[in-house]
C-alpha cells in the first residue's frame, strides 16, 4: 500500500468465471488465522491467506453478503437470494474495525 492509501503490484487472487453454479464473487470477511471467506457461485467459498481454496459453504442460491456475529464471533451469517443462514464455526472471525 503506497502513503496516499493507493494499492500497486495488484494480482488476481482467484477466478471464479469458470464456475457454472448461480452467484458471484462478493461480500468478503476474515477469520482471526487470515482466511478469506466470500460469497460465490454456489455460496461461501474459504480461502486460506495465500489464496488456496479451502472449501465452500454449499447453499443452493446466490449468496450476497456475510458477517460474524455472537459474543465470540463464531457464529457466520450468510443473507441470499430468498433467505438468511446461520452456520456456527470453529474459528472466530475478525472484530469489526469501527470509526475508520
């Protein structure tokens, strides 16, 4: 990240178009080890912090976004096209940063 804010060197980190099944990527949070987990075709795809995949969260209809929540943010919410998932984790997920 450069002072002003500004990235460089950006690099595709996974591609996704191949994949036939309804949604796209989109609505992205962290756990507290650095995997990524976003919406995509299918549901919610998990990627370790170095981009491999991990696994997917297999829902059925498009997802749009997700959050933690609970008092140990465990707890993933997951809104779609028709509905709103709730999935207990093993990991947490990283604390919201607020007032930036």
């Amino acid at each position: 990240m450069e002072k002003d804010g500004s990235l460089k060197d950006g690099k595709l980190f996974y591609d996704a178009s191949s994949d036939p099944r309804p949604g796209n990527p989109d609505g992205v949070k962290v756990d507290v080890q650095g995997n990524l987990y976003g919406a995509g075709p299918g549901g919610v795809w998990i990627f370790s912090p170095e981009g491999k995949p991990l696994g997917t969260i297999l829902l059925g209809e498009k997802v749009a976004n997700l959050t933690w929540a609970g008092a140990d943010r465990r707890m993933l919410y997951i809104t779609a096209s028709t509905s709103v998932y709730r999935v207990k984790l093993m990991i947490a997920g990283m604390p919201l940063v607020h007032g930036h």
